[in-house]
C-alpha cells in the first residue's frame, strides 16, 4: 500500500501525554468527508422519496384521464348516433313535406287538364 492512503490507521495523538490535539488530523478530515457525503445522500433519498410520491400522484392523474376519456368517448359516439338518427327523420319529414305540397299542386293541375 502507498504512504498516502487515508485509511491506513493513524496512532492516537494526545492521548496520556498532556499534550492538545493537533488540529484536522487526516483521520478528523475523512470523517468530516463521510459525514458530508452522508448528508448529500440523505438530501438524496429525500428527493429520491418526493419523486416517487409525485410519480404515484401522476400515475393516479393519468390513470383518472385514461376513464374520463373512456367515458368522453363512449358518451361522444352516444350522442352522434342519436343526432344522425334526428337529423335522418329530419330529412325524411322535409322529403315528405316536399311530396305533400308537389301533390297539393300537381293533382288540382292534373284534374283540370283531365276534365277538359
């Protein structure tokens, strides 16, 4: 292993000889390090935890959209058959109409060169 492997075990310092602490020592360095990257995990996992709250919500959006639009089109068809249906009588009323008035006129015309 190389001499600047931060893992390598480092001897206590101050410990029964009165003297301070140094300050930052590498072993103090590395586990600020690891303290830092625990937290940008936890940050993660937390937003990791909302996406997935959102996702389910879109997931119930979409599922809600995909029956409305269901019933949108069954209701849709519905409602042209029913209004090709009415428009269809309509036109058989004003056809019938039509021949009615042609007769009203015509068999008057009829009958007054027939009895000439």
């Amino acid at each position: 292993m190389s001499s600047n492997n931060p893992f390598k075990k480092l001897p206590e310092q101050g410990k029964g000889k009165g003297e301070p602490p140094k300050p930052k020592s590498k072993t103090e360095m590395v586990q600020a390090q690891v303290e830092e990257v625990q937290q940008i995990m936890h940050k993660n996992i937390e937003s990791l935890v909302k996406n997935v709250d959102n996702l389910e919500v879109l997931q119930d959006k979409t599922e809600s959209m995909r029956e409305s639009a269901k019933q949108f089109k069954s209701g849709s068809t519905s409602l042209k058959r029913t209004m090709w249906w009415r428009n269809a009588k309509l036109q058989i009323l004003i056809v019938i109409i039509v021949l009615v008035i042609l007769l009203a006129i015509l068999i008057p015309v009829i009958r007054m060169f027939t009895n000439k």
